[in-house]
C-alpha cells in the first residue's frame, strides 16, 4: 500500500494470542484519536464466531463505534463467519471464500478516505487466513506499521518475543507493543513482564494499560483515557506515523499528520 500511496497512515493491530484484549485496545485507540480530531477508519477484514454473518460481528461494530466513522459494513468488516474458527477453517467449512487480494484493496480503499486506518487482525500473525497464506502475510501486503497487543502474565514474553521476531523476519515494520490488562495488585510475572520485554523484544514498548471493568464500550472509554495519559503516548504517535504533538482534545481543525 505505501508503494502506491506514501501518504497512507495506518495501523495493523495483532495480538500475540485469543483473549488479550486486541479488539478493545483498537477500539480505544480509535477513540483516541478521533477525540484529538483524526479523522479514522476501521476495518476487521475477517471475523468468525458471529451470531448472525449478514451483519457484523461484535469485534467489527466495537470498532465501527469507537472510530465513529460511517463507511459500508462490507468495507468495515468484509469476511464475516459464524464458526469460532481460524479464518481459512471457517470459509472451508462454511462453503465460503476469502479473497485476499479484495481485502487488501479494500484496506488501501479506506486509506484513501480518512486520515489514519486501524486494522485489527484476527488472532495472532500466524492465524491461516486464506489459500495458505496467514494474517501476517495480509500485514506485509498493506504495509502499515504493525502494533502488537500482549498480556502481561507468565508466558507472555515467550509470546510476544515469537510474535515480534516473526515479523521482523518476513520484514514486517514494527510500530511496538502495548501490554494490556494489567492487574492492579500485579504478581511477580506480572510485575517483572514490562522491564524483560522492553529489554529484549527488539522493539518499542508503547504503553502499559491496567485492568478495566464494565461493558465493552466502559473498557474501550476507560482505555482511551489510559492511552491518553500514557506517558509513552508522544512515541506511540511517532511510531504510528502522527505528530507527537496531536491534541489530547477533539480539535475543529483536524489532525496534523507527520512524514516519518
């Protein structure tokens, strides 16, 4: 995407496992940014495990409603399956097909559109997507800087170091990695995860995010704050491409975007 548009500005966001956190984090980052007054776009290229596949599923509409943005629900959320499968199994076994390269030109297509896009994949990079190709290659082929979402407890560095050396070796851009959902009252691997991560992921820590309570949209508000207040937030918005300058507050002049 960038060799075709160098002014693009985005963001793929993948977690380093199920369940920590990834689609809540996007979201809250989404809102982030609109509050500073960044125009963004969303896009969930493959969800599975949706009630009803005619409309999007809850991952897709958290961020539908988070980024505020009002684009089709077929450029938003493309693939949609009700089996709680990896992308490729899902399709198989639901007579469906993924086409890879309609996604990757839907996410440049959205790109045109706003001034940033988060894309949030699903699962980890090395989830089959589609035709033996995995949600890391669709990360490559867009070319957005990836943000990766870990969880703070044991085996969490041995996780993220996998995610990260992955890819760094299919040359992958690394924007950093945020840790999420730590607990208050944090136990030694907890504790000890921040500092051992930072020394040998071989790439930015971005922030750590602490536990949330309440309804999906609570926890995407109460994260947003948290984004807010981070003290690495000047570097998470270098590193995703946007002035580390960018208002905290919803501004009517819109978004300074910054070369990098």
């Amino acid at each position: 995407m960038h060799a075709d548009n160098p002014s693009a500005r985005g963001v793929f966001i993948t977690g380093t496992d199920t369940g920590v956190g990834k689609t809540l984090v996007a979201a809250a980052l989404a809102r982030h940014l609109k509050s500073a007054g960044v125009d963004v776009g969303v896009m969930k290229p493959a969800e599975t495990g949706v009630a009803d596949p005619l409309v999007p599923g809850q991952d897709a509409e958290l961020l539908r409603w988070a980024s505020g943005c009002e684009d089709p629900a077929e450029q938003i959320a493309p693939c949609r399956f009700r089996l709680p499968l990896a992308p490729s199994s899902a399709a198989r076994r639901e007579n469906a097909r993924i086409d890879f390269t309609s996604l990757a030109d839907t996410a440049a297509q959205l790109a045109e559109k706003h001034d940033f896009l988060i894309i949030e994949g699903a699962g980890g990079l090395m989830v089959p997507l589609a035709g033996g190709l995995l949600m890391a290659d669709l990360a490559k082929s867009i070319g957005f800087p990836l943000l990766v979402v870990c969880r703070p407890g044991l085996g969490t560095i041995n996780h993220t170091l996998l995610t990260t050396f992955a890819a760094r070796a299919m040359d992958i851009p690394l924007a950093g990695f945020l840790i999420n959902n730590m607990p208050g009252a944090p136990g030694d691997a907890e504790a000890e995860a921040p500092h051992t991560l930072a020394s040998l992921a071989s790439a930015d820590l971005l922030g750590v995010l602490g536990q949330v309570d309440g309804t999906p949209r609570e926890q995407i508000g109460a994260l947003a704050e948290q984004i807010a207040a981070l003290p690495t937030r000047r570097l998470l918005l270098h590193n995703l491409g946007l002035s580390p300058s960018l208002s905290q507050s919803a501004s009517d002049s819109g978004a300074e975007l910054h070369e990098y």
